[in-house]
C-alpha cells in the first residue's frame, strides 16, 4: 500500500520540478523595463563580478527586485536570472 503513494509522490515531485522553464523573453522585458535605468551591461560583464554560480545569481535578481519594489512574482525573476544566464554568466 506504501509503494503506490511513494510512486504517486515521486511522478509529483519529478513533474513539479520540471513544470516550469524559464520564459528568457520575458525576461529581456523585464530587464530592458527595469534594470537598464540603474545600468548597463557593464555590471554583468565585469571581471570581477560578486555572482559566482546560479543560485547566487537569481539571488541577486530577487536582491534588485525587492530594492526596486517592483514585486515580481518568482517566476519573473527566474526568467530574469535565466536570461542573465543564457547572454552573460553561462552557469550550469
């Protein structure tokens, strides 16, 4: 009886895990609406840029998102910290 529940919970976690791709989009919108009024480019291709891996990366999105107010859901900042990645820090 335990096996058919722990399947049933696995295929869940599995499915919910992978439910969402990034939108990057969306999220090149939502960088060209809001984050180029703070800066350009340069802070995403600096040398010694404080971001070190993907995690920390949409982090700091979420860090600029809530210094800025502007209330993103947690999907927009995922699709904001994807794009990052895709067009400057290609974490994995």
């Amino acid at each position: 009886m335990k096996l058919p529940i722990f399947t049933a919970l696995l295929v869940f976690s599995v499915s919910s895990a992978t439910a969402f791709a990034a939108d990057t989009a969306q999220g090149k919108k939502l960088i060209d609406e809001n984050c180029y009024t703070c800066h350009g480019n340069d802070v995403y291709t600096r040398e010694n840029r404080m971001i070190q891996n993907r995690p920390g990366l949409a982090k700091q999105v979420q860090r600029c998102e809530l210094a800025q107010g502007l209330q993103w859901f947690d999907e927009d900042v995922e699709n904001v910290a994807e794009y990052l990645n895709q067009q400057f820090y290609h974490f994995k």
